[in-house]
C-alpha cells in the first residue's frame, strides 16, 4: 500500500489479509490464492504488509476492550490515512469487526469477505470455473462460519461460489442459519477447551462425514484450522479435502 | 348478590397481588444499566409482530410449534370467553353475548374446540417431558422448581380447560331441560359428547354447570398470580422483549464508550474525554447488566432451544445458555427481595459470577451466536457471558493462562500469536 501511496495511486480495494492468513501456513495458501483470483480479473488492489496489524477480534471476545480499541483506532489511523474506502476480508473475524466494529470508532468502509467478492464477479461474468480442475459431480459440502453466517446473515455468497462448479453440493443437517461452530469463535481457537465429553471440532467432522463428501469447503482460516485437525484426527487425509472457497475458485480456474 | 360482590372482591385482589408483583419485576428490571433500544419503533414493531405475535422463530421446530400454536391462540381467543364470564359475574347475568345470535353459537363452538386442542397440545407436552424425557428438558438447571413449574402449567391449563368444557356441558343439558335462567345459546360441538357422564337433575346439573364456572374464573385469576413466579411470564414479556430486542448484526458486540475515552486519552495526550460516571468495566453482578439483559431473563421460558444447539453444551461442558438465563433471574429475583427486606443498600455479599455462574461456563462459550439464533424471543445470553468475560478480564486480570499468552501477543506483536511483525509480509515471498 505504502507504494502506491508513493506512487499517487489509490487502489480498487484493500485486501485485508488478516493474522492467520499472515502467519498460518495453511491460511497462507488461500491468501496467495485470492491474491490470484484479483489478479486474474485485473482488480486493482493493495495490501498493508508489515503495515497490517490484529483487528483485536480475539482480544474483545475474549473479554479485553481495552486491547481491542487500541488495536482498532491503530488499524483505523492507518487505513484513513491511505484514504481507504472499500476492504476484502480473507477471514470473517477480521470482516464482522472492521464491517460492524470498526465504524463506531471512527473507521467507515465498504467491507465484504472473500466469498462476496467471488459471487459478485461470478455474477458480473469476469469469473467463471474453466481452464482448471474440474469439480464436476464432486460432493463438496460447505461449513458455514458462524461470524459469517449468524453473525452477519451471509449464507448464499458462499453458495453461489460453489454452485458456478456444477459439483454436487450437499447440505449438513446443521447448516446455514443452525450451523454448528467449528469450536475455534470467541478466543476459543487460543485455549485448551473446557472439560467436556468431546471436541467440538470433532463433533463438527462427524456430521460432514455424514455426508460422504469429497470436499469440505470452508470460509474461515480458523475453521480451516479446526476442520482440517477433525480430518486427521479421522485419519480421512487421503480422501477427503477441507479447502478454502478461494482456494476451490482458483483452481477451478487453473490458478 | 352476595356472589356478585364476592366475584368483584376476588377479581379486584387479584389484579391488586398482580400489578403489585409485576412492578417489583419492572422495578427490578430497571437496576440494569442503560441502553437505548427506542430507536427504529416501525423496525422493531415489525420485529414483535413477526417474532412474539407470528412465532416466527417456532417454526424451526415444527412439532412443539404446532402444538405450542394451539395452546397460543386458544389462549388468545378463549379470552373473549373471560370477558363474558367478566360481564355476567359482576352484573348476576347469564351468557349476555347471546344477543350475538349466529355469531354467539359460532364464538363458542369455536372456544369449545380450542379448548379441546388445547387439552390435548399440554397432554401431550406432558408426555414429552415426563415419559418420553425429551433431551431438551433436561439438564442440571431443570431439576426441582424449574421441572415442577412446566408441569404445574400444564396440568393448570388443562384443568381450566376441563372446567370449560364441563360447564358448558351442563349448560347444554340445562337448556335442553329448559331450566329457567339458562338460556339457549351457544354451540356445543366438543361439550356435547360430557353431557352423558353429567348427572340428570336439574338441580345437580346447576351445581355442575356454577362449580365449573368459578372453578375456571378463580383458576384463571390464580394463574395470573402465578405467572410472576414462574416462567409462564413470558406470555406477557415475550411481547416487550422482542420488541426491544438487537436489531444490529448479531456479530456486533458493543463498543465500551468508557474504554474508547480511556483509549483517546491514551493515544492522544491532547484528547479531552467527556465526563463520564466512573463505573467498573463487564459485569459482576446482575445490576451491572442492561436492563434489557434483566427482561431477557424474566422472558425466558426455559425451552432449551438455546442449551440444545450451543457447541459447549453439545459436547458435554459445563455451558448451558439457558442457564445462564435462569441464573440471572434467579439472581436479580433475589436483589429484588433484597431491596423489599433490608433497603435499597443492603449488601449480601454474593454476585452472579461465582454464586451463580462459574468462570468454566463463560470460558466455555465460543461466541457462536447460535443460541441467540435459536430462542423464539429474542433473548441474547451470549451478551451476558460477554459482560462477565470483560469483568474477569478487565477487572480482575483472570483470563485462562492460554488467553493471557495471546492478548500478550496482540499487545506486543499485533498478532494472537508469537511472529515478529516484520515476518508479517513473508507470505507475498513463500508459495
């Protein structure tokens, strides 16, 4: 972003990358990958780099308002000061704070996660699913993240991602709006879990595992994290994929 | 005449007892800290119609909602039938609505069958809980009281609705006795088939037909008193509760203006924060939640629907939403009888957090909003779990060691986990 500040230019949109998307391996994957889809439909965009810093989700549900509006009025400075007006999310954490969170602080953009972006240019034409994997007949069923899903009443975004494949897309008996949590919301992804008789995360591969899919589609870098350790735990690697919605959109169009 | 003046003396006392115990409820209501939930009237009026009038968010469920329905509206309509029995116990008349004419015979044909399907909506929701022992009724919150209440409920309702059926019964053998004073009105297409088991004499029918009358009206008047002790209440909160409810995303938790001044003044040695009343940050106690927090709790009707889908609960932690619920009411309940005994300023040294919920169930929770999603009213336990995390955090540094490890992160490298910002870019670099 810096550079193209520099430069005199403003981006299309800020690609907000987010911690686990940063840092998390496996998350780094589906940041290069929607790196890719914008780069393939010519979407002039930017990210902070070492400019980005925690939305401060974790910190406030976890209890710590405090941390969390230092972080968010940091962020806030930051993005105001490069003028931005229209955000990405890779993570629906970092999209439900700066979308909902962020503007009683002094911070108002245009905010939509990955997904949205990929139906939007589904809808418009510029992205299709060709020149790449085929997903067709593929059983893919998809986990609705809950600050996706619940939290801001994105469920068909997703959907439509999917649908573009001509893949078998077959619903968990928990879905949409009574989807249930892949365990890792509310700070819950940086503890232990309390004492109980199972791990949430494997309660949640036991019901996708009823579905008999091939493909476990996910919109979370967390969910991503807990479903894929469901996955190993079943010892179901070889099988049974969990990947990304932007992942799944760049390879159906060889990316 | 004497049962005249008794019948206005009883319903007077009643309403009394009632007004009296429903604004010790409001009054307890309003120790919660202010919020403002006035805005958007033509938004939130849409809400309580679709939600608490329509049952909207029942539907999920369709068995429970069907049968609920039945017992809804005959509640709703069968108090036309209250109005009359109003009328003719203060005046000494006798079904005055009769004037009605068709219209008389169609209301209280349509009472009759109502009254029946509501007999058999609670028969077998006592089936439900008692022999079949549906999951979602029970739980460690739902021994003792909270059990006996649900099944006190429904056995009242199905005596009343008996008593209904009963007297019309007699009603309809008076008439065809052509017993003076009882005159032909009404249809009778569920009674009709009591008339058999009633006794023949005019004078044995009439003790029938007036025992079932002031059984049912004292009942209904008793059961009124009953509701501010019970979870019955939310036929009557179900309403304001909706109405007030969240209308923002569910994903929004709120921003502390208290800390967003501290945080000002912190980033900017120039920023004057506005005077605000120093208050302590989350909650402790049930009076340091809103008030719309406290209704919620007044409102819940113990369903389960919340506990049944919540992640934690599912997977055998100590989390139950809906006690989380019943844990603040019980609790504001009994600083409200605080308050009645020993003043306004008594102390009984307990809180809600520690005496009622302990840190294992708020740390438990995972924001999921699932329960929020779930409950037919509108209540939102995932705000009150929030309030007790920010005081464990805020207040007293009490975090799980885990959760502390990663605020530190945050704090000194703008990460939930231990990277160097500088590594942050990487990611461009690597494939």
């Amino acid at each position: 972003m810096a550079e193209l500040m520099a430069a005199g230019e403003e981006p299309e949109i800020l690609f907000w990358v987010g911690c686990a998307g940063s840092y998390d391996e496996r998350a780094q994957k589906i940041t290069r990958d929607i790196c890719k889809i914008l780069h393939h439909v010519g979407i002039k965009y930017a990210v902070l780099g070492t400019e980005e810093s925690c939305t401060g989700d974790p910190a406030k549900r976890a209890g710590n308002e405090f941390l969390f509006q230092m972080q968010a009025m940091t962020n806030i400075e930051v993005l105001n000061a490069y003028n931005i007006k229209k955000i990405v999310t890779g993570c629906p954490h970092c999209f439900n704070t700066i979308k909902n969170e962020y503007p009683g602080l002094g911070g108002t953009y245009e905010v939509i996660h990955h997904t949205q972006l990929i139906q939007d240019l589904i809808n418009e034409g510029k992205l299709k699913a060709e020149g790449g994997e085929s997903f067709k007949g593929k059983k893919i069923t998809y986990h609705d993240p809950c600050y996706l899903g619940r939290g801001n009443g994105i469920y068909e975004a997703p959907r439509k991602a999917l649908e573009v494949l001509d893949a078998q897309l077959v619903e968990m008996k928990r879905c949409k709006s009574n989807g249930l949590c892949c365990g890792a919301g509310g700070a819950q992804m940086f503890k232990e879990p309390e004492k109980g008789n199972k791990d949430i995360n494997v309660e949640r591969i036991d019901e996708a595992l009823q579905t008999n899919p091939q493909v476990i589609a996910a919109g979370c870098p967390f969910c991503m994290t807990m479903l894929s350790d469901g996955i190993k735990l079943k010892d179901k690697e070889q099988e049974i994929k969990v990947l990304d919605i932007a992942e799944i959109t760049a390879r159906a169009n060889g990316l | 005449m004497v049962a005249q003046i008794l019948f206005l003396v009883l319903t007077l006392a009643a309403i009394a007892l009632f007004t009296v115990n429903l604004r010790k409820i409001i009054r307890n209501i309003r120790l919660g800290k202010p919020v403002d939930r006035q805005d958007q009237p033509q938004k939130r009026l849409m809400t309580m119609l679709r939600v608490a009038f329509g049952q909207s968010k029942m539907v999920v469920r369709p068995i429970p909602a069907f049968l609920h329905f039945f017992v809804y509206i005959g509640f709703v309509i069968i108090n036309i039938e209250v109005l009359e029995i109003m009328i003719d116990g203060l005046f000494g008349t006798h079904r005055i609505f009769n004037g009605l004419g068709g219209l008389y015979n169609f209301l209280i044909g349509s009472f009759e069958i109502l009254a029946f399907t509501v007999w058999v909506s609670c028969a077998i929701f006592l089936v439900r809980r008692n022999i079949l022992k549906l999951k979602r009724f029970s739980g460690v919150e739902m021994k003792s009281w909270p059990k006996s209440d649900a099944n006190y409920i429904l056995i009242t309702e199905i005596l009343l609705m008996s008593a209904f059926l009963l007297m019309n019964a007699a009603d309809a053998k008076l008439q065809l006795l052509g017993a003076s004073h009882y005159v032909n009105a009404g249809a009778f297409p569920v009674s009709q088939y009591l008339m058999n088991i009633l006794p023949s004499t005019e004078s044995a029918l009439v003790i029938v037909e007036r025992s079932c009358w002031w059984f049912h009206i004292i009942g209904i008047l008793a059961f009124l008193n009953y509701l501010p002790y019970s979870k019955h209440f939310h036929i009557l909160f179900a309403f304001p509760n909706t109405y007030f409810s969240n209308l923002e995303p569910k994903g929004e938790f709120t921003n502390m203006a208290s800390v967003t001044n501290e945080v000002k003044a912190m980033l900017d040695p120039s920023f004057v924060p506005a005077e605000t009343e120093p208050g302590k940050f989350g909650a402790k106690d049930v009076t340091d939640l809103s008030w719309v927090n406290l209704m919620n709790a007044y409102t819940c009707t113990e369903c389960g629907r919340c506990t049944s889908v919540c992640p934690a609960n599912i997977t055998g932690k100590l989390l139950s939403p809906r006690k989380i619920m019943m844990d603040t009411r019980d609790r504001i309940t009994e600083v409200g009888q605080n308050i009645d005994k020993h003043g306004a300023e008594h102390q009984d040294g307990k809180s809600l957090l520690d005496d009622y919920i302990s840190r294992e169930e708020i740390w438990a929770c995972t924001s999921c909003n699932a329960c929020v999603e779930a409950c037919p009213v509108n209540i939102d336990p995932l705000q009150i779990i929030m309030e007790l995390r920010r005081f464990a955090v805020m207040e007293e540094s009490q975090a799980p060691g885990s959760i502390n490890a990663m605020m530190g992160n945050i704090e000194n490298n703008q990460a939930p986990w231990k990277y160097s910002p500088a590594d942050r870019f990487n990611w461009a670099q690597e494939s």
